[in-house]
C-alpha cells in the first residue's frame, strides 16, 4: 500500500473518530446528530510541500548512561563547552556531548519527591548573560500543595567545576495551577538581557475559563521580566518597555498571551526573533513566531481556525496572530509538537535559517525552511519516527557549537548530524 493510501486510511479513521467522539458528546447534551456537521472540520491542505532531506542522520550520543527524562540543555556561559541537562524529575547534569562525559550540578529529587504527574516537574533552566560574574541561574518547575509552576533565581558555586548552591535560591514566581498540565514552563534569556518564560492555559480541554485570553492572569502567555531591578515590592522588575507595562488592565509583566502549551521557546539570536512552538488540543500542532504584544488566539482560536467550544473571543475587538506554521491531527502528521530553534551551525549544509522541530508522539524530527520575512517554504524530513527504539522527543536544542541535539523522554540524547559523521 502506498504512503498516500496508508494517509487517507489514517485519516479518515481520525475523522471518524472525532465524528464518534462529537456524537457521543452531543447525545449527552440532547444535540441532535444533524447539528454535528459543522464539529467535524474538513481535512486541511497541506500547508507547505514536504520532502526528506538526504543526507541527515538521528545518532545516539554515547554516555554511559541514561538520564531520566531530560527537558531542557543550557549552556553555561564561559563553561568551556559544557552544558547543564535538566531532567523533569529533578536532578541536573553538566555535560559535554562531544566527549560524553557528565557531573552531578543539581540535586532537587527531595523537592520532586510527591512530583508524580506526567507533566509535573522540572520544565527549564537558563542562565544569566553575565553568569560569569554574578553566577545566576534560573528555574522552573513545579509544586503542590497548593499545585503551582514556580520561577526561581540561583547562585552557582565559581571556578571551572561549578555546582549548584540551593541555599542560594531567591522565588521570583509562584503561579497556582487548577490542573496539573498544560505547564509550560521554558525560559530563556533575550538578546536584551531580559527573562522571558513561556507559561501553558493551566489545563483541562477547552481552556473553560478563557485564562489563556485573560489578560489579569499570566497563564497561557510568554512573559518578560528583568531579574536585576525590583518593581514595587515585586522581586523582579517589569520592564517599561513591555507592551502592556502602561496598562490599568493587563499584567505588565505580559508579553504576548494566547498560547495553550507551549514548549521550546528559544531566540534566533542572528535576527532577533522569538520563536515557540505550541501544543494543540484536538487540531492543530503551531510553530509561532512571538512579537510583542500580539495574541496567539487560544482558546477561541486553534492553529488558523475558530473554535466552536468557543466561538468567540473573550474581549470584543480581539486581533489575533496566526501560526507561521502548523501541522494537523487529522492527517496523521502528529499528536504533540516539541520545539524548536532555528539553525546557524555550520555541518547540516542547506539548513541555514531553518526552524528545527519535533512531534513527541509520532517520533518525527523536522526543518522547516523559511524565507527571510519567516515565510514558511518547505517543511524537510530529518528522521521519520517511529525509531527502531523507544524515541519520544522532549526538546530539540543546540550544543555549544550551535548544532543540533535531541532530547528524548526514554533517556537518551541524540544528534542531527551529516550521515557522512564518523
């Protein structure tokens, strides 16, 4: 059967699926069958022609090793090439992936210990532009009782060998969660010098509360904060160049809002530019490109297209931004995006200025080529999943040399590189 065939079968099932899954629904509220045909959308185009790009591998990285879930690669500035790996149950590594050689950075399994949850956990770290002098990092993770993402500020000891000090730690944030997932949770520091930290909807289907368009919450938004100033009594300051910093009635540490999950945010430090990838709900896996003070839609809006569970916006007068990029559900190309950062290394020859992505579910790594105003063009094939082993990307992150590495939930960490590679 041709890979076509083997499409259409995949998404018609889906189709019906969701057909099922409405009508199921609907019986339940007494909506009669003949009113679902506008809750089954049609099956979209696709958005830009896809090919696979030769002469790239998936290469496992040889530790001697497994690390437990990792979710974030930092690198440490003027450490020499090494980087910390953080894991979601909590402990942290510095690494150099060209010599697979790894040391104890962190210890936080004592904070993680009733952390059970699938999303729950360690969700980021980055350091401070000026870590050399003032030895500040940053993390983000979570907590119960009550349930809460939490954004803290650390010192790390000096000299070559540094270690993590976590008497040090100084909370910036502490964000109650209703649910536990739709975390977000990455941060990253700008070519400003500023902490921006990309925040999920808080959980449940449909975003019920709308906190994802709320603007006096912070969930579902990428938020701006400069860690060396104090705003009030705030223990971080709020830029007063954040677009809503003005603003009576928008949180000014808000930077852009409308996102559901969004997992990978990174700088392409080259044009400036913010990218965040965003997991969809039933629909939609978005790349979005995050400018200052737009909105990305969620929840009245997934990927391009309304949604009916709701149709219209929170506020009047709502404009909205759409996707530079999205891939659909309906026609098996994945189930959950993982991000992401555009390439400027030097060995994937025909990939400069791409974005570079993965879907957790399905396995897929891909590039997608874009023009210089970030028009999509082409969307590349770099591994097609599923892996002959167990292969869940968490995060598709750069060395210290800019190339490509992925990381994977089952523990491994893998390379992009030319099949020519020794």
């Amino acid at each position: 059967m041709t890979s076509g065939a083997h499409l259409s079968l995949f998404a018609a099932g889906a189709l019906a699926s969701l057909a099922a899954l409405a009508t199921f629904a609907a019986a339940a509220d007494g909506i009669r069958s003949s009113d679902l045909v506008a809750l089954t959308p049609p099956l979209p185009p696709a958005e830009v022609p896809e090919d696979v790009h030769a002469g790239v591998r998936l290469a496992k990285v040889a530790f001697d090793r497994e690390f437990d879930s990792p979710v974030m690669l930092a690198a440490i500035p003027g450490g020499q090439g090494e980087q910390v790996l953080a894991t979601q149950r909590g402990e942290f590594w510095c690494i150099k992936i060209e010599q697979a050689t790894w040391r104890p950075f962190l210890d936080f399994r004592d904070r993680m210990k009733d952390i059970l949850l699938f999303e729950e956990g360690v969700h980021g770290v980055a350091f401070h532009p000026q870590f050399e002098s003032n030895r500040c990092f940053y993390l983000s993770y979570t907590q119960n009782h009550p349930r809460r993402t939490v954004i803290s500020e650390m010192k790390a000891t000096d000299g070559p060998n540094s270690t993590a000090r976590p008497e040090t730690e100084r909370i910036l944030l502490e964000l109650q969660q209703p649910l536990a997932d739709h975390w977000g949770g990455h941060l990253t520091f700008g070519p400003d010098g500023m902490l921006y930290i990309a925040l999920g909807d808080g959980g449940l289907r449909n975003d019920p509360y709308a906190l994802a368009q709320n603007p006096w919450v912070l969930h579902g938004k990428v938020l701006r904060l400069d860690v060396t100033t104090r705003t009030g009594t705030l223990p971080y300051g709020i830029p007063p160049d954040n677009p809503f910093a003005q603003e009576q009635v928008v949180r000014g540490e808000i930077y852009a809002l409308g996102l559901r999950n969004p997992w990978g945010l990174s700088f392409d430090f080259k044009t400036g530019r913010l990218w965040c990838a965003d997991v969809g709900q039933d629909l939609w896996e978005e790349i979005n490109l995050i400018k200052a003070g737009a909105n990305y839609g969620w929840s009245h809006r997934e990927g391009s297209l309304g949604t009916q569970f709701h149709p219209e916006p929170l506020l009047p007068g709502t404009i909205t931004t759409d996707p530079v990029h999205s891939y659909s559900r309906l026609k098996g190309e994945g189930i959950c995006i993982v991000g992401g950062y555009v390439y400027r290394g030097r060995k994937l020859h025909g990939l400069e200025g791409a974005y570079l992505f993965a879907d957790w579910g399905y396995g897929h790594v891909w590039a997608l080529e874009m023009d210089e105003e970030a028009h999509p063009q082409r969307r590349w094939v770099l591994h097609r999943g599923p892996a002959s082993h167990k292969f869940n990307p968490t995060l598709v992150v750069e060395d210290a040399e800019g190339e490509p590495v992925v990381l994977s939930q089952e523990g491994g960490i893998y390379r992009l590189e030319p099949e020519t590679a020794d």
